[in-house]
C-alpha cells in the first residue's frame, strides 16, 4: 500500500459569523452580508482545495473541549443541528456529516500508542462542535470529503501553555505516523483564531462592519508578528513562542491547533500563503495555508 | 415592593455521574441521593420558579438567559459520552425570564434572552434540573455565566434576578451548579476508586463546606477570589457562583446550612448543599470589597491613556 500523505494544512477561523454572513441553505439566520475580507479569502482557500487530490479532513476544534485525553469522533454518521451557546442568534446550522471512521481508528491507536490518553467518541446523539462545521463549510461547502474531528484536551488549563504545547507536539507527530500508515492522503485543518478577545456587547445589527475592529492594538501587533514569521517560513519559532503568544493575546491557540498541525507537518520552513486577517468581534482571525508542494505553493496576500 | 422570597439554595455539581450512572459508585449513589432529597425538598416548598445559575454555560455577548418555553433535546457530555444521552424536556418561566433580563439591563448589564429550538442546554443546568425537577412541576429559569465577568458584573446580575423576583413576587428556589475544587483526573479511572484529585482541594473543600454549614454564604461570597486562587482551574477569571449566590439570596450570613453529600467526581468536588434563610445562624459579616448596585462597565484605562 502507498503511503499517506499531509497534502495541505490550514489555519481556519471558525467564528460563526462567516457561515452567517455567507446565507448558506444549512443555517437557519439570514445576513445582509460582513466579513469578507475573511469569506473572500475563505472562497479562494476552498478554490485550492479543489484542485488537490485527497481524502479526507482531519480538524482539531477548540470548541470540543475534553479534559480526559484526546477524542476521535468514531461514527460514520452525524446528522443534527448545531446551534453555537454564544450567537445562538446566527449560527442555527443543520449538518449531516461524514466521518473516516478508519482514519480516526488509527490515529486513535498511534496517539494511545504514544502515551496519549485517548479515546473513540461512538455516542450517536453526540452533537458536532460548531468550530468543526464553521471551518469544513467555509473550505468545503460542498461537504463532499469524509472529516475526522479530534477534541482538544485542555492542557494550558490544567498546567500550562508550555505543557500544551509538548502535548499538542507529541499528538501531532502521533497522528502524522497514523496517516503515513494509513495510505491516504489527508488535509489538516488547525480551526481557530490567533488573538481572542472578544466584545461582550454586540451591535444590533451584527454584520454592522463599521463596528468591527481588532479589539486592542497590543493584540493586533501580536497577531501580525506571527503573520511576518508564517510568511518567512520560520514556524518552529511561531511554536517556539506560542506560548508567550497564548498568555499574552488569550489566543485560541491555547487548545494547541496549530501547535499540533505544525508537529504533524514537521514544522515547516517554506512561506505560508496568507489568505486573509480580519477582526470578528474584536478577535484576530488569520486564514493561512502550508502547501508542501513547492510547484503548486502560491504568493497569495 | 415586597422583599424577594427565596426559600431556599441549592449548591450542586455539573457532572453527569449522578444522573447517569449513580450506581458507579457509593459516592455518586449519595450524591443522587442528595439530589433526590432536595427534589422532594422543592416540590414540598411551594415555589413559584426554579433559578439556575451554572458555571457550564458560559457566554461572552453578556448575560443569557434561556426563554424558550419548552426546550428539548437530547443531550450529550463532550467528555463523559460514554455514559449515555440526556434527553431533556424543560418548562421555562419565560415572563420572569423578561423581567431578569430587563433588570439586568437597569442595572447597567448587557443582556439578552434566547430561545431557539436546538439551543445546546449545558450539561450542569441538564444534571440539575433532570434530578431536581424531573417531572417540570416547577418552571425554571437559567442564566449563563460570563467568562468574562467579575465581582462588581456577578453581583450585580444577581441583584438583578433578586430585582425580578421583588417585581414579580415570586417565591424561587436558588440552584447554582458549581464544583467546588474543579480538578479532573485526566486519564479515565474505575468510579469505585475515585477521589478528590489532591489534599490541598479536599481541605479547601471541607472549609468551603464549613461555611456552608454555618450559614455563611456572604463569607464564602468574599472568598471567591482566594478560592479561585487555590482550587479552581484557570479557565475564567474568577470563581464566580458565590458571589452570585450572594447577591441574589441576600448579601448576609443568616442561613441554615446543610451540606447533604460531598464526594469526588472524577477528582473533582462535588457537594449537595443548602442554605435557607434563617433569623439566627452566624450574622457577621466580614465585608472586604465595595457593595456595588450598578454595573458602570469596564474601566477602559487603556484607551483613556492613563499610566
């Protein structure tokens, strides 16, 4: 059998509001529209991920918070509706979703195998997270690729981001041996935002643009110095500070997404493609890619 | 304006162990069963409104207060899966859940109802009110927890609830669904052998429970930041449910306190606890902190350029 292969990771922010702002048929709010420096970036993302061969999405959500190890969604199947607990009012969303169940198996067994408390999740009324969904439907609309979700073990709660970070190393290199062993070609997907300080009001009308912004400069600046290092390639330093990073912007990376995707892709040394940054109340998001493909790797943004 | 009549308090963890699998243990077994005297407890207290404060359901837009008059689902535990769904059916008091929220927002707060078909109901209020009010006799009302609020945000939303309940003269039971140390094992164990994850959470724990006992929920209310210091994961800024507590049940030490059970879940503290209003019990109060009757926002002292 051939081997698996890592054949593109991504950075992708999951606030709900793009879903919202795109009017898909799934979700049940309707939007005049917003965020589209994000959506756009998003719609030329998915673009890409037409054009390569693969088959499946493995996404490693925050908002599946476990602190009993690491979770693999075991069930071919989930069909229900996600309705996220903070903007319930735009984020209704009716999924029906497929899962590698194999593929999640032996990532499973690898992780285990390395000392990671792990485990299979094969309750049927168990509700997909609505990070999973916001960003497989932004880079996939279609839906048409099986997903594995893997829960994040909240390491930098219980000890700290420097703990997350080796944690989230160790299941990254885990499941990157598992799909190597599996023969199938696979994209990864690190679903959250950087700097995460949220408003704790929201405008009447949410997609009002002209109230959204970065919610302090201190954040921004820190966001954009993780960009400039993503584009020269150097992410062993991005991980290397990625917890001075986390304490100081209480950046979602603290579940340790990107962390973990960068393990697994082996800390990469070429340019990410940067495909968008933009505030969603008051959060830094940041849509990036890492293709290992130099022929196909694009100057983006 | 009559005074807020709340009869009683509930303390009592959000874990799913005593409602799915009370039998995995003689620990979760009391824990059940203290749930089930407080039940019985509720039904014989002429309550108009069960108001649940859980520390499962946090937000970020304010403050959330559930309204849907009859939500349903089946719900799941994002760690504890394997032990089964939870299908709930709740009947909401979606006046009071109005008033709540209007209070809230003449107190300074931003707030807001919701009521969607689908909302995921978090497991704390699912355990506590599948246990304390199976057959929905009562109707209830559940509030979120701000991850981002403190002291000054946390009592004044339970000044608020207090607000609605004078407005509306309704007698209330008080639930907030809290651990005490909330510290899990991380890796899975045998029920039969759970424990308090350390020494240092089992003894903070009994103190807490001490002052349970003796009716001193304003103490414990002054606390909350010690507490949040030597026990609590950081995962929010404050350990908030006492102060809410306080807030909403009267800002004093005159209680009858009761703890009906304290075990471990998964490492964690889990106690049943109650405290009734009472005329004697302890009465000194040991006020550390401002009272504060309107919440004035943020301090903002970054963008107003002061060193």
């Amino acid at each position: 059998m051939a081997k698996g292969e890592i054949v593109l990771g991504c950075l992708a922010p999951h606030p709900p509001h793009v879903v919202y702002a795109e009017n898909p048929e799934q979700n049940e709010a309707f939007a005049e529209g917003g965020w589209e420096t994000l959506r756009w970036g998003y719609h030329r993302l998915a673009r890409k991920l037409k054009s390569i061969e693969y088959d499946s999405i493995v996404i490693f959500t925050p908002h599946w918070q476990t602190y009993i190890g690491t979770h693999f969604l075991g069930l071919p199947k989930f069909k229900s509706k996600s309705v996220d607990p903070v903007f319930p009012n735009l984020f209704r969303y009716n999924y029906d979703i497929s899962v590698d169940v194999d593929l999640a198996e032996v990532m499973c067994k690898y992780a285990s195998d390395s000392g990671i408390v792990s485990m299979m999740m094969r309750n049927p009324d168990f509700r997909i997270d609505y990070g999973t969904i916001t960003s497989c439907h932004m880079l996939n609309p279609d839906w048409d690729k099986p997903v594995v979700t893997i829960s994040s073990n909240r390491n930098a709660h219980y000890y700290s981001p420097e703990v997350m970070n080796e944690q989230a190393s160790a299941l990254g290199e885990a499941c990157a041996r598992a799909i190597y062993e599996s023969g199938k070609k696979v994209v990864l997907v690190s679903s959250h935002s950087l700097s995460h300080r949220h408003f704790v009001t929201e405008a009447p009308l949410p997609e009002d643009m002209s109230r959204e912004h970065i919610y302090n400069h201190s954040q921004y600046v820190w966001d954009m110095k993780l960009v400039d290092l993503m584009r020269r390639g150097e992410m062993r330093e991005v991980i290397d500070i990625m917890p001075e990073f986390t304490e100081q912007t209480i950046a979602e990376t603290e579940a340790g997404g990107l962390t973990w995707m960068m393990a697994a892709m082996g800390y990469p040394d070429y340019p990410a493609e940067i495909y968008g940054y933009q505030s969603v109340i008051g959060t830094g998001n940041l849509i990036a890619a890492w293709d290992p493909l130099e022929s196909t790797r694009e100057l983006v943004l | 304006m009559e005074e807020a009549e709340v009869l009683f308090g509930i303390y009592c963890p959000p874990h799913p162990q005593p409602l799915l699998s009370p039998e995995a243990s003689e620990g979760y077994g009391k824990l059940r069963s203290a749930f089930d005297e407080c039940k019985n407890r509720i039904e014989e207290s002429g309550a108009d409104l069960i108001l649940v404060y859980s520390t499962t359901w946090p937000s970020i837009i304010g403050h959330q207060i559930q309204a849907h008059p009859e939500p349903e689902w089946v719900h799941v535990d994002d760690d504890f899966h394997f032990l089964g769904s939870m299908p709930y059916k709740f009947r909401m008091d979606v006046d009071f859940a109005e008033e709540f929220s209007e209070s809230a927002k003449a107190r300074g707060l931003h707030s807001r109802m919701v009521s969607y078909d689908g909302f995921p109901i978090d497991t704390g209020s699912v355990v506590a009110l599948k246990l304390l009010n199976p057959e929905n006799k009562i109707p209830a009302c559940i509030v979120s927890s701000n991850m981002y609020a403190n002291r000054a945000e946390t009592i004044v939303l339970g000044k608020a609830a207090r607000d609605a309940l004078k407005t509306q003269n309704k007698k209330a039971v008080v639930v907030v669904v809290s651990s005490l140390s909330n510290r899990m094992f991380t890796e899975h164990i045998d029920p039969a052998e759970d424990r308090i994850h350390s020494s240092k959470d089992d003894e903070w724990n009994r103190k807490i429970l001490e002052f349970f006992e003796d009716g001193r929920l304003e103490d414990l209310s002054q606390l909350s930041r010690e507490i949040h210091g030597q026990i609590r994961v950081q995962k929010v800024v404050a350990y908030k449910p006492a102060w809410w507590m306080a807030a909403v049940m009267g800002q004093h030490n005159n209680y009858e306190g009761e703890v009906m059970a304290y075990e471990s879940l998964h490492g964690s503290g889990g106690a049943v606890a109650t405290l009734t209003p009472s005329s004697g019990s302890f009465g000194d109060k040991e006020f550390d902190e401002d009272d504060v009757e309107f919440y004035h926002g943020d301090r903002d002292v970054l963008n107003k350029g002061m060193v």
